[in-house]
C-alpha cells in the first residue's frame, strides 16, 4: 500500500509541447495593401497572364496581394503548391507549382524551401506534410475539407479488410491521414490504372469514391471493390447535361473528370485526371471544348490555348474556393494553420502515399 501511494506520488515530467510555427518563425506585420503606381507596374506582367478571366476593374483588389505574398515567400523562405482547381489569381500569379493531386504530392517531395503553403484542400496540406515531414505546411483555411474525404474513416477501412480478407486496398489520395494509414497505397485519379495494375492481383479495394473506382473497372481486367463515397462537385453533373449540349451544338468536345458518374463518363470524348484534361486540350486543340470538372480548370488553362474556346457547365467546389488570396497572406505573416499529424498514424500513412510516390510509372 505504501510502495503504491509512493508510485501514485511521483511528480509528472512536464507534458512536451512543441513549439507552433507561429512561435519559430515569428508573427509579421500586415503590409500596405494600397494600389499604388510601384505596384501596378510590378504586378502588370502577371496581369497580362490572367487579363483574360480578371476584368481591369478588378485587378487593383488582387494586384496588392498579390506583390505582397511573393515578397513574402521570399521572406519566409515559402513555397505555394496549387492546384488546378485554385483561382486564376493563385494559379498564375502567386503558386510556384501548380498541377493536378499527383503532381502537387510528387512536386512536394523536391522542394527545399523550409515552408510549403497548400493552395488546395486539407487532405492535399496533409499529403504534403507526410512527404514534408521536417518542413512547416500551412493551409489557409482548415476548413477547407472534401467530400470524399468526409465519406470514410479508418474503422471503415478495417471493416471493409475483415470482409475481404487478403485484398488490398488502395485508397484515393483524397483521403484523411488516419485513412491512409490503414491502405497499402494511395493513388490518385493521375494515376489510377496504374496503381491498381502494380499491385499483380485479381482484386483491390479502391476507395472511397465509388465513381472513380467505376471508371478504373473500365479501364482493366483487375475486379475493383468499392465503398459508396463521392465529390460533391462532380457527382452533380448528369449524362441528360452532355447529351442536350451535344443537341445544341454537335461539334463540342467533351472532356470529363473520372470522379463524374459512369453516365456522364460514357457521354464524353475522353476522361481524366485535371492535368490529363488539360494535355488533352493542348494536345488535341479542339475548336470549342467544355470541361466536365471544377469551374476554376477551363479559366486556369485557358491562357495556354487560345485556338480553343471554353464553354460552361461547370460546378464550383466550395471547399476549393475557401482559398483566397488574403487568406494566403494571412497564413504567411501568422504562419496559421499548421497541418499536424499525429506520428503514430504520419508514419503509416507515409508507406502508403511513398509507395505511389516511388512507382515507375
Ligand atoms: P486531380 O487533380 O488529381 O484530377 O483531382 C481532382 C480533384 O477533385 C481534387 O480534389
Ligand atoms: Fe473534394 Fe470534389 Fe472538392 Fe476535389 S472537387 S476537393 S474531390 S469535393
């Protein structure tokens, strides 16, 4: 009994706290944010790569934030990393590399700036901080989630292995980091065929989007199982939609993301990921193109091919335009919010998404 009180006494060592990004690097004053003649001269040569989806008129709200977030990166020693679905005035005048999910989680394991500040969603911050593992990744907005992200957990994962036993399972990079913790590897819509094919099974669980995995099973002889998962964004689009634009004019090329229904997928010309779509606009330069995707894709790749004429629908994500350029600035003068991972799941998930990183493919 004594011998138990003696232990039960025993002074705590002190919890351990690591210090917050925003104690390592120090809060920054916020800059003038004024349109003065210095900063329309600075900034008119990356109007002119945007002057075709920003009007002049609104050019002076974005042009001061602009100049002062790459001051800034060169401050702060930062990197941005967009994605194609970031607003034209991220993409073309503040990002410093900019592509589709794959490109951005390969991209993040190069650079060597001490900063990476995501231009996307949490799950892409948080790809980023699993190959960064040293580095600061800040997200703008925390709350900038993601439907498929939302649709699984890794209890899900768990249940899903007891039921097949012996398939693997890979799951989509749009997935939170506890998730791919319970994978074999990630793939993303990039790259999908390709991870499924790598594996040399009959069978693999792809998850969670249901209408990506669709599409994979399309695409090979390999049996794909699926969870019942989709993106808010790409669902809503409908085969009915393609077919009256095909009415309305026969001559338009369709091109559509494979997160889209199977009945949107077999209506279009051709189905990829973002940076697929976009090598298929400049590659096979049709006269009149609409992107089945997010609304920001046509507006960022248009500038690249200007024999091609851009038509609607298109759907915005929301969780994509919570990133804005004030907030941008904001995160690198407060350096908030910090992607932090707890090291027991980072560790795993990081086999899963370097496997997909590391494939020759
Ligand atoms: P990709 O850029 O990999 O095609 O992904 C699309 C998407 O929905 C990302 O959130
Ligand atoms: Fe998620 Fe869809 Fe938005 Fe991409 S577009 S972040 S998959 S909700």
């Amino acid at each position: 009994m004594a011998l138990q009180s003696a232990v039960l006494e025993r002074p705590r060592p002190p919890v351990f706290r690591p210090l917050t990004a925003a104690e390592r690097f120090g809060v920054l004053p916020m800059p003038d944010l004024d349109f003065t003649p210095d900063i329309a001269r600075e900034t008119a040569h990356l109007y002119e790569r945007v002057k075709h989806v920003i009007p002049a008129v609104e050019w002076p709200v974005h042009a001061p934030y602009v100049k002062a977030i790459n001051d800034l990166k060169k401050v702060r020693n930062a990197v941005i990393l967009a994605h194609n679905y970031q607003t034209p005035e991220i993409y073309n005048c503040v990002a410093d590399v900019v592509g589709d999910s794959f490109a951005l989680a390969r991209e993040a394991t190069k650079t060597h700036a001490e900063i990476i500040v995501q231009g996307g969603v949490h799950f892409m911050a948080e790809t980023s901080k699993l190959l960064n593992p040293d580095k600061t990744v800040l997200i703008p907005d925390m709350k900038a989630g993601c439907s498929l992200a939302e649709s699984i957990t890794a209890a899900d994962v768990r249940a899903l292995r007891q039921k097949h036993p012996g398939v693997p399972v890979a799951v989509y990079v749009n997935t939170s980091a506890e998730v791919k913790a319970e994978a074999d590897i990630c793939l993303t819509s990039g790259n999908a065929v390709e991870v499924v094919e790598s594996l040399g099974v009959p069978e693999v669980l792809v998850l969670p989007d249901q209408y990506l995995a669709a599409w994979i099973a399309t695409q090979t002889k390999v049996k794909i199982i699926t969870w019942n998962g989709a993106c808010e964004v790409h669902e809503r689009f409908t085969g009915e939609e393609i077919r009256r634009l095909r009415e309305d004019d026969p001559d338009v090329t369709v091109i559509a993301h494979p997160e889209c229904p199977p009945d949107v997928i077999r209506e279009a010309d051709f189905a990829g990921s973002t940076a697929k779509m976009a090598e298929y606009v400049k590659t096979h330069k049709p006269k009149r193109v609409v992107m089945i995707t997010e609304c920001s894709m046509a507006d960022n790749i248009a500038a690249l091919s200007p024999e091609t004429e851009f038509m609607r629908p298109c759907n915005l994500c929301p969780h994509m335009k919570r990133i804005t350029l004030p907030k941008i600035l904001d995160s690198l003068l407060t350096m908030r919010e910090e992607i932090i991972i707890d090291p027991v799941v980072a560790a795993r998930a990081r086999i899963s998404v370097e496997r997909m990183v590391n494939l020759k493919i």
